[in-house]
C-alpha cells in the first residue's frame, strides 16, 4: 500500500513544523522541572541544612537520595501506566502532584515533612519525562526526531540556568534562596498542566488502541491536510509488561548501561555541584554558582550548532557524535582526579567546559534517543520507566554517598566519572561494529528501530 494511504508513514515522511515544536518545547518542561529538582536540590542544599540544623555529611546526602527514589519509582510505577492509559494520562496528575509538592517544601516546618516533599517531586518527575520523551519520539518525524529530542537537554539546561541566574542574585539569603526555587518551579508545574491540555495523545498509542479517528486528526494536524485512510494505520501488537525483558531484554540492557554509566556523573554534577566546589574553600559561594551556569550553559551551543544540524544525518550523526562527546566527558572529570588541577581556577574552567561542551554534543541526547527507538509502541514508556527507575536507584545510593567522598577528596569524583565516560566509549564504539542497528538510527521509522514492522 502506497506511503500516503498509512497516517503514521505521512507522519513519518512529513517536515518540521511550528507545531512540531511548540508540542515538544510544551512537554520538555518535563526535563525543566527534572532540572529544577536536580539543581534546585544542590544550590539549596546548604540553606536548608542550615534551617534544619542539620551537620552530618550522611543526612546532607538524604535530600539528593529522596528525590532520586521518587523519580525512579515513580518511573517505575507510571511508565505501565502510560503505556496501558495512554500519554495524555499521565499528563493529567504528574504536573499536580509536582505543583503541590514543590509549594508544600518551600515551607517544610521539619526534616521529615521536607523528606516526604522531595519524595513527591521525585515521583512527579519519574511520571513525567519518560513519558514527555515517548510521546515526542512518536509524533516526531522520522528525519527529524534528534532534532525535536534537542530540546528536551536544552530546556533541561535553561532550568538549571534560570536556577542559577536567581541563586547568583540572592545567594546569601539563606532560607529566602530556598523558598524562592522552590516556589517557582511550583509555579512552572502549574504552567505546565494549563499548557498540556492543548497537546493531543501520541499518534502510535491511538494506531495501538485503534482510534482511528484522533490518529487521522494528528495526521491532518503534524503530517498532511489530506485524507489518510485510517483504516490502513499499522496494527501494533499489545506486548505483556514481562516481554519487555524477555523479547527486548538485549535493547533495554543496552540502555540501561549507557543510562549507568551517563546517570551517576552527571546526577552528582546536577545535584553536588556547588556543595563539591564550595568544598574547596577557593572562590566565594557566588563564584561556585557562576562556574556551575559556565558548566551547564556551555552544553546549550553545541547542542543548538552541532548536535541539532548532525543527529538526523545518516552517516554523520548519532554514533560519531557519541564517542567525541563521551571522550570529551571522560577527559574533563579525570582533569580533576590530579589534585593541583582542582586548585587552579583555569584548569577548573577547562574542565567545566570539556563536560558541558561534550555532553551538549551528543552522549545526553543521544542516550535519550537510544533509551526510546529500540522498544516498540507498547511497550515503550514502560521501557524508559524501568530505565529511569535503575538509573536513578543506581543515583540515588551513590548520592547519599556523595558528601561522604567529597570529604575525603574531591579526585575521587573526578576517578569515577571519568572512568565512567571511558567505558562508555568503548561501550558504543565496539557497538558500531557488532550490532550497529543499535547505534546507528538515523531517519529510520520507530517501527524499524524497534523491529515492529
């Protein structure tokens, strides 16, 4: 049957449009606020600590640990839901929730009730970006569905960058800093639910539960004006949760890896930066806050220069881009397991923009797209949520762990991280030689990647 009598083949085929955008900048503010709980944990960490007269290095790591086991269950939990619900579902409550709960912790009267706020802020999180990453992946053109992904890391970036602009502004108000974030990002979450009720459900959940009727909407609206026959939709197969590791158990390791390997240097960085660099006792707090907006705005270019024009190109995109940026990665935190370096200010630099500069890249991104394309419609969410809910389990131990390390030495990070990076290339690099469908997905349909056509 010809292309142009299949809704989501039209789909696939169409060009980037305005709406395509506005739909995925409208989800990304999943990745925002994910952003907002990572780094408004770290830049907050010391005024809360101090509000709450708490000094030991174990419980200064409970905050980073709260709200990774509420993202990771709450991946767990809500990736099913989304694929037995639909996308739009999940939309609906995760939003609320995050709203409730980020207003509620900006007045914790106590450590416990402070706990269990972070605790729903991690849930709404894991609810949430898993399932705004499917629903982008599957209205995505297939020649354009790295592009729309570089929105997801920059929208990430620009949360940690709006943090930051306010931490810098008022950084030395204690209690005030803490209060401001946190109801903000309240705010946002409120933003967020008003602004979703315009998107309409994922094409490929309605071709899955044969709505035919809302897939030919989304055709007319993303791919063409004219008529698609529905009745030519693909008819995806309804996996069992048990299937995701049975028949895709070899994609959802592989994901899992990469998320391991990616998830723990860049969660200490996201939740740990300042507490790591203030521990140095080098610049002034300010300084630390200004060295971390480098760090994180220096990703926002080449993700919008290099990553964004070269992810899509066969050939040119994902695998290549992987491995500069995971050697880029690798070399900026093993700057740091030299003592010296971390006592000189340019080398600090360098390193921050080595890891900002290569993470914008590609091996963020890209991790994000590999995690989505190899796990079929049905299954889709439920994949990125038991990967979210490993990774940030696998986050989680290691950052109530974190205090603990920096007060030993700082070149343990750098040791760790950066032999993390390093197996991550040679992880994906052999991966283009023994199983290069894994690593090389440019302007392939999800339905290729997944091998469910």
């Amino acid at each position: 049957m010809a292309d142009n009598s299949n809704p989501i083949k039209i789909l696939d085929n169409a060009k980037l449009t305005g709406t395509h955008v506005s739909w995925t900048l409208i989800a990304s503010i999943g990745d925002f606020l994910d952003a907002g709980m990572f780094a408004g944990t770290g830049i907050t960490l010391g005024a809360i600590l101090a509000y709450l007269h708490i000094t030991s290095p174990l419980l200064a790591g409970f905050p980073a640990l709260i709200t990774l086991l509420g993202t990771a269950f709450g991946a767990l939990v809500f990736g099913p839901l989304g694929d037995r619900y639909g996308r739009k579902f999940i939309y609906q409550v995760d939003m609320i929730i995050y709203a409730v709960a980020a207003i509620l912790l900006a007045f914790s009267p106590n450590f416990t009730w402070a706990m269990i706020f972070y605790a729903l802020v991690g849930i709404a999180v894991g609810a949430d970006v898993p399932t705004s990453w499917s629903l982008i992946s599957e209205f995505a053109p297939k020649a354009g569905r790295g592009k729309l992904m570089t929105w997801t890391n920059i929208m990430w970036y620009v949360g940690v960058l709006v943090e930051l602009a306010i931490a810098i502004a008022i950084y030395n108000t204690g209690i005030l800093l803490f209060r401001t974030i946190w109801l903000m990002l309240g705010v946002i979450a409120i933003i967020a639910w008003v602004l979703r009720r315009r998107l309409i459900e994922s094409p490929r959940f309605n071709a899955l539960k044969g709505r035919y009727e809302d897939l030919q909407k989304a055709t007319k609206i993303l791919g063409s004006a004219e008529e698609a026959e529905v009745s030519a939709a693909p008819k995806y197969r309804e996996y069992r949760y048990k299937e995701l590791f049975t028949k895709y158990g070899r994609p959802l390791l592989f994901a899992w890896f990469l998320y391991l390997l990616w998830g723990i240097p860049a969660s200490t960085y996201g939740e740990f930066f300042p507490y790591i660099f203030s521990s140095l006792h080098l610049v002034s707090t300010r300084v630390v806050f200004a060295f971390e907006a480098i760090y994180f705005g220096s990703a926002i270019v080449p993700g919008l220069l290099i990553y964004y024009y070269l992810t899509d190109k066969v050939g040119v995109g994902r695998y290549p881009l992987y491995l500069i940026s995971a050697a880029m990665s690798a070399a900026s935190f093993l700057l740091l397991a030299y003592k010296p370096f971390l006592y000189n200010v340019p080398i600090l630099l360098t390193s921050f923009l080595l890891f900002g500069i290569g993470q914008g890249i590609g091996v963020w991104p890209i991790t994000r797209l590999y995690s989505l394309e190899h796990f079929p419609t049905s299954l889709r969410n439920s994949g990125q949520g038991f990967v979210w809910f490993t990774m940030r389990l696998e986050c989680a131990i290691f950052g109530l762990f974190t205090p603990t390390i920096v007060s030993m030495s700082v070149t343990y990070i750098g040791w760790i991280a950066g032999i993390f990076f390093l197996v991550a290339f040679i992880t994906v690099g052999v991966m283009g030689f023994v199983a290069p469908s894994y690593v090389r997905t440019e302007a392939k349909s999800l339905e290729q990647t997944a091998a469910e056509e």
